[in-house]
C-alpha cells in the first residue's frame, strides 16, 4: 500500500507533462492520459520521406528558459537555427521588416516601444491584465497610424496566432514587444534535434504514461472520478485537465460557476499547418515571411525550414511549411488532404515569390487544428489571472495550459510547472 497522493493528468501536451513532472518530482503518485498515440499535442512532429516535420509549434527562442532547462536536464541538444532573417510580404514582394512602413510611421512605432518599457513579462498574464486597455490593433492605427498596425501588429498576431489584431489585447502585444526591445539577442530562434518532438517524448519517457487514451467524463469532489475511453471509472485525489479547453468544457461534468466562466470563455484561432517539398536552390536564407492580411487573406505565415538543417534537406530538397489564417482554415477543415493542397498552392503562390509555378510545390504532409491558439482578447487577460487565483483546483479539478498564461510553448510549460505548485499547495 502507498500512501501517496493519486493524481491523473489529462493532456499529453507540454502544459500537462511538466506538470506531471513536477508532481511525479514531489513525490505524487501520477498518471497521464493523452487521447493520441504519440505525446506532445501541439509541440509534436512527423517524419515522412525522411523529413521532419513539426506539426504545430515551428520553433523555440532563446529567451524559453524553462524550454531549454528540461532541454539541458534531459541531453537535448538545444540548436540555433542556420540563417534567421525576417521578411514581411507587401505589394507581391518580400522586404525587410524596416521597410514596411514610412518614417513617420515608424517613429510613432519606436515611441510605442519606448512606452511599452514599463509593462509586465508577456509570459506572466498577471503582469499584463492591469494594462489591458484596448484591443491591439485599434490601439496601434490610433497612436501608431494604420501601415504600423497592418504591417506589424496584423502581420504579427496572424502569423503566430492565425487571427487578427483586433482580438488580442494591447497588453499582450506590449509585453512582447517590451521584451524585443530590452532583450533583441533572446528571440533568435532555435530548435531541438529531432524536432519538436524531442522535449514531449523525453518527459513522457519519465511519466506513466496511458497512450490512446481519450479521458471521457470527470466528476470532481472529494475524490475525482475518471471515465476512460473503456467506460471504466477510477478515483483519484486530484485531476489535472491540461486538454484544450473546449475539451475540458465538454468533458467535465460538475464545474464550479468560476470554472465553468473560464472555459466558457476561452476561445480559440483555427488553422492548418501545410508542408510543400520544394528545391532547396529556390529559396534564399530568409527563415520566417510575415503576411499581413492585408496582404493576403489565406496564408498567415510561412517558414523556409532549411534554417533547420540535415533533418529537413535531403536530396537537394527542402520543405517550405506555411499556416492558414483562421477564417480560410476554417473552410477547409472538413476537406480531404489532396483538397488542402490543391486550395492552398495558387494561394501561397500569391503570397511568395520564390515560386512561379504550383509545379514546383510537391504536397508533403499537413495537420488541422481547430483548436490551434487561445486568443488573448481585451478583458480577458484579468479574467484568466483571477480564475488562476480563485477558481484553481475546485472540486480537486485543476486547469492547465497555454489558455491560462501566455503564449506558446513556453508559455504552456510554465503554466503547467504553476499548476503543479498550486496542486501541491491544495492537497
Ligand atoms: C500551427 C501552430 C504553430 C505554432 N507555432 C509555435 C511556435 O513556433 N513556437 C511556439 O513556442 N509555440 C507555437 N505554437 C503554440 C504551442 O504549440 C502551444 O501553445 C503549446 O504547444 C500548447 O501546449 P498545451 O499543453 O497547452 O496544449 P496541447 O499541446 O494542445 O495539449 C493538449 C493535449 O490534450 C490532449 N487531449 C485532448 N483531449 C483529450 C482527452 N479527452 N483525453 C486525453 N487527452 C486529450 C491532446 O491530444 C493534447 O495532446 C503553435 C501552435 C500551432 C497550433
């Protein structure tokens, strides 16, 4: 007999395996149910044809300190990428950032950075939600002028959120920029040899794992009941839902009013990630390409992923991998691969000049994502901080995920290492 405190994590994606982690760390009895075959939800990858790619998350900067932590404790090699130059699409053509928009423009921009030097971490919502005054992008055309806020803000929330600016707050888009200004060198990017895949799998190497294992029904209380994808219930002292929250909204039963306010409110962009193999000798070293919506409707980003050296050229080959903007995203998710592919060549080949003819894009892989990234929308951020505050761990059910922090992967991974230390702090 253990007397050991029994915790099930829902969600094999980053947020719930460092949170698993760090309770099997302190001593927690856990088990993690991930409803895939593989781990890593959205920081996951796939090779096929000898090519690595990364289905979700592209890549990693240096400023992920918790990122590159795990990486070190667990001998992943940490590289930076081979080239990282920036461009952003206007008029058909491919130019730097800094041509983007007029001087005037542009000094207007700088002194909203200069402005931004006081706000809070963008990897702390807590920082942030007493500075969420307006949405960003009505914010910026009004004291910024409309190219900043079509060019940089639009380009900037569609080709890392798949949605406009005018759903995430200022406050989010400030803390970002904050930290491009006091800390340029840190946003170089990286990535983890063997993909993105390489942090999930080395956690869940360490974790008791129930791959293939969709959890179907929670009821929270004293003890918590799980309904695994057999039917069969189990109790445990605590549950931690770290699925997407649309996901936890459907599968937990009892939610307290607070709970049941956030996932309610928790929305999310779609999109598609779509890989092309293309000639390697096509592309020049130009690593990431903004395409502002103005620009082009479909096509919210793309990436040259030769940056990322011998795991994605082979042959004289290379995949050039693009994200959908969430409105086109959504007429396409219910279509067959072939039909993807066949929507998206003519419209990447408007928004890259590299290409002359659909010929030289060879279909390589894709993944949709109807719950790609949760939107941090004006008066939301003070929602989220005060449900990590007060609505936490009701009914011995714990939130976790890149929903209740900040971006991306480390913002997920850091939410889960928070949710541990509240769950330690409960029980
Ligand atoms: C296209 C795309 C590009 C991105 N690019 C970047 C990038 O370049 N850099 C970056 O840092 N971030 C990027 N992100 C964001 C980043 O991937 C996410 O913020 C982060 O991975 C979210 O982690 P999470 O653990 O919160 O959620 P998830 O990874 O979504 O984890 C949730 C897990 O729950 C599982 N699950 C769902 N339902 C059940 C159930 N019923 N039972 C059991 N398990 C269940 C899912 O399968 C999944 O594994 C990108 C995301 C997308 C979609």
């Amino acid at each position: 007999m253990t007397d050991k405190k029994r915790v099930a994590v829902v969600g094999a994606g980053i947020a719930g395996l460092a949170c698993a982690y760090t309770l099997k760390q302190n001593g927690y009895d856990v088990t993690v149910y991930e409803k895939n075959s593989y781990v890593g939800g959205r920081m996951s990858s796939r090779t096929k044809d000898g090519f690595i790619f990364d289905l979700g998350a592209d890549h990693l900067c240096d400023l992920y300190d918790r990122i590159k932590y795990y990486c070190n404790a667990f001998g992943i090699e940490w590289e930076k990428m081979r080239f990282l130059k920036y461009a952003i699409l206007q008029k058909g053509e491919l130019i730097p950032f800094a041509d983007a928009v007029g001087m005037l423009s542009k000094l207007r921009f700088t002194w909203q950075f200069f402005l931004a030097k006081n706000i809070g971490n963008f990897l702390d919502l807590d920082e942030l939600a007493g500075q969420d005054t307006d949405n960003a992008y009505d914010y910026m055309r009004r004291w910024a002028g409309k190219d900043v806020a079509d060019y940089y803000v639009d380009a900037f929330t569609s080709t890392y959120q798949f949605h406009r600016a005018e759903e995430i707050s200022v406050a989010a888009l400030k803390g970002i920029m904050k930290s491009i200004e006091t800390e340029p060198g840190r946003w170089h990017l990286h990535r983890t040899k063997g993909g993105m895949q390489a942090l999930p799998n080395a956690f869940a190497e360490r974790l008791d794992m129930r791959l293939d294992s969709p959890v179907k029904e929670i009821i929270g209380g004293e003890n918590v009941t799980l309904v695994d994808s057999t039917g069969t219930a189990q109790t445990f002292d605590a549950v931690v839902l770290a699925s997407q929250a649309t996901v936890s909204h459907k599968i937990y039963k009892n939610p307290t009013e607070k709970q049941s306010e956030i996932l309610t409110n928790t929305n999310y962009s779609s999109s598609i990630s779509i890989a092309f193999r293309v000639d390697r000798k096509l592309l020049p070293d130009i690593a990431v390409v903004w395409v502002p919506f103005v620009e082009n409707q479909a096509i919210s980003g793309y990436v040259n992923e030769a940056m990322k050296g011998d795991e994605v050229i082979h042959d004289g080959k290379t995949l050039i991998c693009a994200w959908l903007h969430e409105d086109f995203a959504k007429t396409l998710l219910n279509k067959t691969d072939e039909e993807i592919f066949a929507a998206v060549k003519p419209e990447l080949l408007k928004a890259c000049p590299w290409f002359t003819s659909v010929d030289q894009l060879h279909n390589h892989d894709l993944e949709r994502w109807t719950d790609a990234m949760p939107k941090f929308s004006h008066g939301h951020l003070q929602r989220v901080s005060d449900f990590m505050h007060e609505g936490q761990g009701a009914n011995n059910v714990f939130f976790c995920g890149d929903y209740l922090n900040g971006p991306w992967t480390e913002g997920a991974l850091r939410n889960g290492e928070r949710v541990a230390e509240q769950l330690i702090k409960a029980l």
